[in-house]
C-alpha cells in the first residue's frame, strides 16, 4: 500500500524545514532507504530516505517551506503507479512490462550533473555545481575526507568548469574568489541559455505536477548598465536574522569593555607550540585560555551563567560554552559540553573540529544545542571593537577582536604590548552593570597571569 514521505522530527527546537533538492525525479522507482529529498533548517540539512519500495510521487516541489510531520510525496506500489490518474502512459517499470525505453539524450543519467548524488559533497557545493554545470566527480574536495566544498567548485568554475584543474593545498584553503560567484553581464547570460540544449519536457501528469520552481537568485538590470541580483535567504540565514532581532527586542541588553595585555599568552604559546602541536595533533590558540578564563570568572559570577525562565532566574552550575563558528552558510554556535572538564588540548582539539565540520555542512543539532554562555571571536576577520548580540536564552556573550602591537603605560614608562580589546554583552534584567565589570577584569586578570588559573 502507498506511503507518505514527511518532515521527521529532528529536535524540539525545529519545527519546520524547507525543501533544499529532490534527489529523485517523479515517477522514478525507488528502493527503502534510498536517498529521496534533501531539506534545509536552520540548524543542519538533512536528507530523507525511502520509507518502502515503489514509485515515487512527489507533492512538495524545491524550494517550499514544510512543517514537521508534513507530507513530501507518496511511494506508491507498483500497481497503483501503473495508472496515473490522467490517462497518460508513465516512463516507468510496472509488473509485466518492461520500462519505457528513453532516448539517450533525455535519460537522467545522461546528463553529467547527476553524479553529485554519488560524490561526498556539501549542499551548497552542489547547489553551486548545478547552477554552473559543473561535473562534481572531477572536482577535488578540500574538506573532511574528501568532501567537496562550494569553494571548490568555485575554483573549478574558474579554472574552466568541470573540475579538470586539480586545486593545490593553498588553493583549496584559500577564501574563493568573488569573481568566481560573480553574476554574469545580460549578453553573457543570454549566450550561455542559447548554448544550452533544452532541456526535456515531461509528458502526462508528470508535466502537470513538475512545474519549475522559482529561481533562488534573479539578476535584473538596471539603467546604467549595472545590475542586482535578488536572492532568497536560506533557512539558517532567515533564522539568524530572526534570533537576532528577538535578542534585541526582549533582553535589556548592554555592553562593556577592558583591554587585555597578551604578552604572557603569546609568550607561553611560542614557548610551547611545537611541542604542544608534536603531543596533540593540534596548535595551542588563544580561544582555550579564554575559555578557561571564562570559566574561572563564571563561577566567580554565577548570573552570568544563567538565564531567565518567567520570574525566575536559572543559575547552571555547569558550563556548557558556545564558541561561533563562521560559515559560508551562516554563523553557528556549536558547544563545548562540561567545558570546565576539558583539558587546553582538549578544547583546542574540538574547537578545529567544529570548524571543519561547521564549512562540511555535517553539524549535527546535538552540537549546537544548549550552552549556557558564548565566546565569538571576531579578531580572526580583523575586528578590533564590536558589541556582540546575545544569544538567547543566554544572558552573556564575550566578544574577542585582533591583537594589535600598541603603546601602553608600564611601570613609568611607555611600552609597546600585544593588546586586545574584550567587549562583554549582558541582559542587564539579572545581570548588574558592576558584575559585567568585575568578570571582564577577572577575565583580563586570568589571561594576563594564566598561572592563576591554575589556583582558580
């Protein structure tokens, strides 16, 4: 008998999902457990597989926004599927005959793009590899195990499409070019949609149900020979701005600032890096120090490791700290479970994990859920002040920025130090301004005599 494909539940805190790409075309006879639709939330994309073996009809088209427990499409039985209901003849194998021969040119695995669903890729990549026909098992991956990156096929693109110019290391790593994405002049993309062939028109109730969706991205011109280009936001995105604006309008939110001298860390990192990096795998940063620091003045200041639940405060004697990850899909703020536990190699370890997995696109929902405070580093992208935006329910939020060589006072004198600005944000409802105070100097006094947190 026939059975629905709907949104799974994927945690408490999604409750809807859009569709990203139908990994199978309507009609296509499927098997349980073959990959069918891929969907997009605002935390991690997901792909959702067969319930049963049949014939795939597809209700919901790419680009629609769906709620949990919605249905997607149907796999029907082969007898079900052998008579559409608009009369017309199925392209498809039904029971005791034989599946309607396709030629060569319209047979979906023809067309080279179709082994992106073969290749180790991130959405996005293949997003990317789609809109530029791009052939993704010639592409060269740079991200975990292989996978293929969108900065990859951005590469390709630009060396000449379908990948043919292996990236180098440096290359791979490298931040893509914007010429790369860049959109194409009016003449450029009229040429290239005359070059292409057309592309098959389905037959029958297929035609009826397949209708094209709407582009993700127009480009329209303008006078002046100058163009814009009008993109719809991806579900992670719109989810971002929507937190954000709800951060600001229901907490009272404020920030202060103090300056931290870095002298000893980078003293103790250059000190210690490769020995450290020959031990662990992995280089010593400056994010573990703040972690601990923050750790140390959070339970020196329990409210600031809370969050409010009506008229109650929730104080958490646990630390679960956020650390924001920049993506090309959108910021995450995957956590560091019982951070209070972990040891310097430990954190570093995981923190490089995050990152990678954050650009693969493979964060999985129990990476970003909870944590009970947040450190975002915007030095890394050459920030040097900025007030950061809590992130609900939490009640604090450090911000870290560059390094930068400055004169200072000492002893008498004017010196030249590594200085950086540290900025705290508060919900200023439980969190007085005189407590915001003292945890950034606690934090300065750690990071500036890291063997006190040793004592701590």
């Amino acid at each position: 008998m026939p059975s629905n494909i709907v949104v799974p539940e994927v945690g408490e805190s999604i409750v809807d999902a859009r569709v990203a790409k139908w990994l199978r075309q309507e009609g296509d006879t499927v098997s349980v457990g073959d990959p069918l639709v891929e969907l997009e939330t605002d935390k991690v994309d997901l792909e959702v597989a067969a319930p049963q073996a049949g014939v795939l009809k597809i209700d919901r088209k790419t680009g629609d926004d769906v709620k949990v427990g919605e249905v997607l499409g149907v796999i029907e039985d082969g007898a079900a599927a052998a008579a559409p209901a608009s009369g017309a003849p199925r392209a498809m194998e039904t029971a005791g005959q034989p599946k309607e021969t396709q030629p060569e040119s319209k047979r979906p695995d023809s067309d080279p793009r179709t082994s992106t669903e073969k290749t180790r890729s991130t959405p996005t990549a293949r997003k990317a590899a789609e809109d530029r026909d791009i052939d993704l098992s010639r592409v060269r991956g740079s991200g975990d195990a292989g996978r293929v990156m969108r900065r990859d096929v951005e590469q390709a693109a630009a060396a000449g499409g379908n990948g043919q110019t292996a990236a180098s290391p440096e290359q791979a790593n490298a931040v893509p070019s914007p010429t790369a994405s860049a959109t194409p002049t009016p003449a450029a993309a009229a040429a290239e949609a005359k070059a292409r062939p057309a592309a098959p028109e389905p037959s029958g109730d297929v035609q009826a149900k397949a209708k094209p969706a709407p582009p993700i991205a127009e480009a329209r011109a303008v006078p002046g020979d100058r163009t814009e280009e009008r993109i719809r936001m991806s579900k992670r995105r719109a989810t971002i701005a929507k937190r954000l604006l709800e951060a600001q309008s229901t907490a009272a939110m404020l920030t202060t600032f103090n300056e931290v001298d870095m002298s000893s860390v980078m003293a103790i990192r250059e000190r210690h890096k490769q020995a450290f990096k020959d031990r662990h795998g992995v280089g010593l940063g400056i994010a573990s120090f703040f972690v601990k620091a923050s750790i140390g003045a959070l339970r020196a200041f329990p409210r600031i490791n809370a969050e409010i639940q009506g008229d109650e405060m929730v104080l958490k004697h646990y630390y679960d700290i956020g650390v924001a990850v920049g993506a090309s899909e959108g910021l995450v703020v995957p956590v560091l479970r019982d951070a209070d536990r972990m040891s310097f190699a430990q954190i570093e370890q995981q923190i490089r994990e995050f990152a990678k997995r954050a650009e693969a696109g493979s964060l999985s929902l129990a990476d970003l859920k909870g944590g009970t405070f947040t450190i975002t580093n915007g030095g890394v992208f050459g920030s040097l002040l900025s007030t950061p935006i809590l992130n609900p329910p939490q009640v604090g939020i450090l911000g870290l920025h560059a390094i930068q060589p400055r004169p200072v006072a000492a002893n008498g004198q004017v010196v030249i130090k590594p200085m950086m600005y540290v900025a705290l944000t508060y919900d200023h409802r439980i969190v007085d301004g005189a407590e915001a105070v003292q945890f950034l100097v606690r934090i300065k006094q750690f990071v500036e005599d890291p063997s006190a947190m040793l004592l701590d």
